[in-house]
C-alpha cells in the first residue's frame, strides 16, 4: 500500500456527501482505512460504495449524529474496536439554515440545532477521539470563510464556524505535548449537493449561481475535491510544522473582504 495517509486510519464524520465524501474518497486513495460516519443510511452506503470504487476495499461505515452523545460514544467505540486508534480525526460534520434570517428571526430551535451539530458536535466526538489517536496524530477540522468575516443574515452559522476555528487553535495548544496536530481547512463556497439545493430553492438560480461564482476574485465556486485535498494535505506528515493554522480554501474571497 502507498499513499500519503499509507497505514493510518482516519475517522471522518458527514460523511453523506459533498466535502464529507469527497474527503472519505481522497483519504482512500492516499491508502487510508477510512472510517465513514453519517446519520443517513442510503447516504453511508454511497459514500462507502464510491470508496470501495477507489481503494478495492471496504471501509467501516457507521451510523453517527454527532449531536448525540449516546451516538457518538457508540460510533468511536466500534471504530476503535475495529482499528484499536483513529490516526486522523475528520470533523466535515456541519449544517446550515435553509433560510437566511435577521438575529431577531432567529429561533431557538433554530440556534440550538445548528450549534449541537456545529460546535458541540465536533467537540464530542474530538473528545471521543483524541484518547485513541497516537502521538503524531492529526486532527482536521472544516471551518468556513465564515470563520474570518461575517455575512448579512447568517449570524448563527458564522458563530458556530468562529467557534469551530477557535477550538481548533486551542486544540492545538493541549496536543502539542503529544505532537497531534490541529488544523482547521476554511472553505468559500463550495459547489456541493448542499449549495445546489440553496441555489434550486432561489427564485431565479441561474442569478445566485453568478452571484456565488462572482464572490471569488478566480470567477468560480469551488469543488467539493479542492477542499478535500486541503484536507489531506493537513492530515498527512507534509503538514508535519503545521498546527493550529487555517488553511483557506476560498479562491482569494477573504483577500478582498
């Protein structure tokens, strides 16, 4: 076997699709044991399937809502049970308000479910985790441009991806002594299945599709495999002095912001 990730098994969570899969795929073909996680069934099977495509072996794919710490300490216990160590800690798991409301439309339930999926989500199965990763490890969390610099009307989703960033950095500092590495990949907009159903909902798509691809100074959205190979550059020994970093994968947007 060959591979950046050649020998190490990495966990990754939202798994279903989009960046999620894309990150499960790449992981594969550097030579990982990929552990799929996602709460969608028919989701877990496709995404195991595409990696199954590119590795010629199965992955563990397991059930997770990262919201739920019953399912959390479930899910890391039979990867670990499994592989007996999570090399590389994934945290893709995230979501985001189908509407875009002012702070003052903003509902409880909307605020509670967005921050236990993105904030407390990738504490909990950090947590569950980190004990299980060895020395030398990596932890790579997605973030988002949203970590940097805030947009009108999504005040609860950049909260939660400034949270995500400075766990990240915090992470860091308290696995250093184990030499881990914490790392936080912030993508722009990214032309995922997530976008596309943003886009459909709109009045009038084809004016959000050139609204979106005109945010970045390179014209274009990015893609779910860019992001993915940001990833891995970070799980892999070529980030060997890299840690509590962000790694933007925007197309220059925040250059301008």
């Amino acid at each position: 076997m060959t591979g950046r990730l050649a020998g190490k098994v990495a966990l990754v969570t939202g798994s279903g699709s989009g960046i999620g899969e894309a990150i499960c795929v790449r992981f594969a073909e550097e030579g990982a044991d990929v552990v799929v996680t996602t709460r969608d069934p028919d989701h877990l099977a496709r995404t195991s399937g595409k990696v199954v495509s590119v590795a010629s072996r199965e992955p563990v794919g397991l059930q997770m809502d990262v919201a739920d710490r019953g399912s959390v300490a479930s899910a890391v216990a039979a990867a670990v049970e499994r592989f007996c160590r999570s090399d590389v800690r994934c945290a893709n798991a995230g979501i985001e308000l189908p509407r875009a409301p002012a702070i003052d439309d903003v509902t409880d339930d909307e605020w509670d479910r967005l921050m236990a999926v993105n904030v407390t989500g990738t504490f909990l199965v950090t947590r569950a985790a980190v004990p299980h990763i060895p020395d030398g490890g990596a932890v790579v969390t997605i973030g988002s441009i949203n970590s940097f610099v805030g947009w009108p009307n999504d005040l609860p989703y950049t909260t939660s991806k400034a949270a995500v960033l400075g766990f990240t950095r915090a992470l860091a500092l308290d696995l250093a002594p184990r030499r881990i590495r914490a790392n936080c990949v912030c993508p722009g907009i990214i032309d995922t299945p997530l976008t596309r159903a943003f886009i459909d909902a709109s009045p009038d798509p084809g004016d959000v599709v050139q609204e979106y691809e005109a945010v970045a100074p390179l014209g274009r959205m990015g893609t779910a495999e860019e992001v993915a190979n940001a990833a891995l550059f970070l799980a892999s020994d070529e980030a060997s002095f890299i840690t509590g970093s962000a790694l933007l994968v925007d197309g220059g947007t925040t250059a301008i912001a």
